[in-house]
C-alpha cells in the first residue's frame, strides 16, 4: 500500500456530512453566538451549530487497514484527542503506520486544528506531514467573518510561502467537519437524503455530497463488538484511486456520542477501511453498542 491509500484511510475519517445546523431560531444559554449578519439564513444554519456530542479529553482511536488479494493488512492506526482552551477545543489528529509495516513504507503525519466553541468552525489548521521520503506542512489561517484564508506552506515550517485566497462563507477543514457534523440533528435527515459538504483541502476548496442511508442495526465492527448506526455514502471523485461507480460506506454510532464506528472503500486496486479501536473520555455512555 502506497502512502496514498493511506492518506485516504485518514481522510474517510474526516468525510462525515455537513450543511444542516441545529434549528437557528433555537435559543439556550450555551447556544453559538450569531453568525456574520451579511449571510443568509441557509448558511447562518450552517455556521451556528451547538456542542452536544463532545467534550475535552476524549480520545478516538482507529486500525487501518488495506486489503489486497482477498488478505487484510492492519497497516496503522490514527488517533484523535480533545483538548480545552478557555475559547477553542485543540483537535489533534495523529497517524501513523505499525513497525511491521515500516520496512515497506513508513507514515507519521500530524493535523492539529483550533475549533471555535461557539460555531465549531475551524481558525486554525496545521498539517504536518512525513510520508517515506516525502514531507509537506502547512499553517492554515482562517478568516471566517472575512470569507478568507492565508496558508503558509512548503515542505518544512521553515521554508513555507504564503498563499491567500477567499472562499466560501463557514469553510471547514478535514477535521473540523467531523465535530461539526456530529451534532447535527439526524432526525430531520430523511432517508436518501443528499447532504452538500464544503471543504479546504490542500489550498483548494471542494465542494461533494453525501447521501444519508438511514438507520442500521446490529453492525459488526470488527475487533470491537456489535452497534447500532447510522450510514451514509459519501461521493467519490473518480481518478486514479476510485473508479466510477464505487461507493464508499460510512457507519456512525446511533447514540447522543456520533462517532464514527467504520469506514470502508473499494479503491482502484483492493479496498481500505478504517475501524474503531478504542475510545474514551466520550461524553455519554456508548449506548449504541449492543454486546
């Protein structure tokens, strides 16, 4: 497996829905403050979302793997932590591949993102990458009030250039999207459902679908028990790693947690997946979880 399948195994992780906010006319003591007042009240519904899923100290783990001629290799893992700042969570984002696996092709890379607590929309993205002999990093500011981002990236964090762009109103990046999307409300999600999703990646702004497939009981997640969920398939771009018509799957806890249980994709050559591992410091009981 070459370091772009595992890339990928990552990015499923941060491909859940986007686009649907808590109810905007909704009013607590906690709720986000108000969004920028020059947005309509569609994308105001999206930048003003309430934490009710998360909290500081949780930790989420997954076991990758790739499947090549009918055999699973457990290739890595990657673990996300919750940190608490007095006005930001600090989501870091590690993965890597297992020493067996490092004769062959060696991953360390690490995402760090600072989440606004009101809006859950990122300010801060740095990513820094070690992938065999390559290297990429990246400091990504965001503006959101603005609609502008400044990124300084290059190979190390010492030789970085600027870029700056303007992009859409409430831009989410990889990790961002999966807390925001964990606390949005499932219940107004009907079944076929087609979620629009934007996301920076890269310095270039993408803008996919994901469809909701409803409830499914009683899944199998290997290594960590039966659960119930909810699925979703997110849209693919067909290339060099996906094929047209090849469907990714998407399984997240059916509890007040969201959290996602198991990712899985046919690839141009094999399949990947990712699959929990082990969790703590949710804040809920993982009520999902059947045995």
């Amino acid at each position: 497996m070459n370091s772009v399948l595992l890339k990928y195994c990552m990015l499923f992780l941060l491909a859940l829905p986007a686009g649907w906010g808590d109810d905007p006319a909704r009013s607590t003591d906690d709720a986000p403050a108000a969004a920028p007042t020059d947005l309509s009240t569609e994308t105001q519904s999206v930048c003003s979302i309430r934490n009710t899923t998360f909290q500081a100290g949780e930790q989420i783990v997954y076991k990758l793997y790739y499947n090549w001629n009918f055999v699973w290799l457990a290739a890595g893992e990657v673990t996300f932590n919750v940190h608490d700042l007095p006005n930001q969570y600090r989501v870091n984002v590690t993965g890597q591949t297992y020493p067996s696996y490092e004769w062959f092709y060696q991953v360390k890379d690490n995402y760090t993102s600072y989440l606004d607590k009101k809006t859950l929309l990122p300010q801060l993205h740095i990513k820094d990458i070690h992938e065999g002999g390559y290297q990429k990093y990246d400091r990504t500011k965001f503006y959101q009030d603005e609609r502008r981002i400044v990124s300084y990236r290059g190979k190390t964090q010492q030789d970085t250039k600027a870029k700056y762009m303007d992009v859409d109103p409430c831009m989410h990046d990889l990790i961002s999207i999966i807390y925001f999307a964990r606390n949005l409300d499932y219940d107004r999600l009907d079944r076929g459902q087609e979620i629009p999703i934007k996301v920076l990646m890269d310095q270039e702004m993408h803008p996919l679908k994901i469809r909701y497939l409803g409830p499914e009981e009683n899944v199998k997640i290997k290594g960590s028990g039966r659960y119930n969920t909810l699925r979703f398939s997110p849209q693919l771009i067909t290339g060099d790693l996906f094929k047209e018509g090849d469907e990714m799957k998407i399984y997240v806890s059916d509890d007040a947690n969201k959290i996602p249980l198991l990712i899985e994709s046919p690839v141009s050559v094999g399949s990947v997946k990712a699959v929990l591992h082990s969790y703590k410091g949710l804040r809920y009981p993982m009520e999902a979880k059947l045995d």
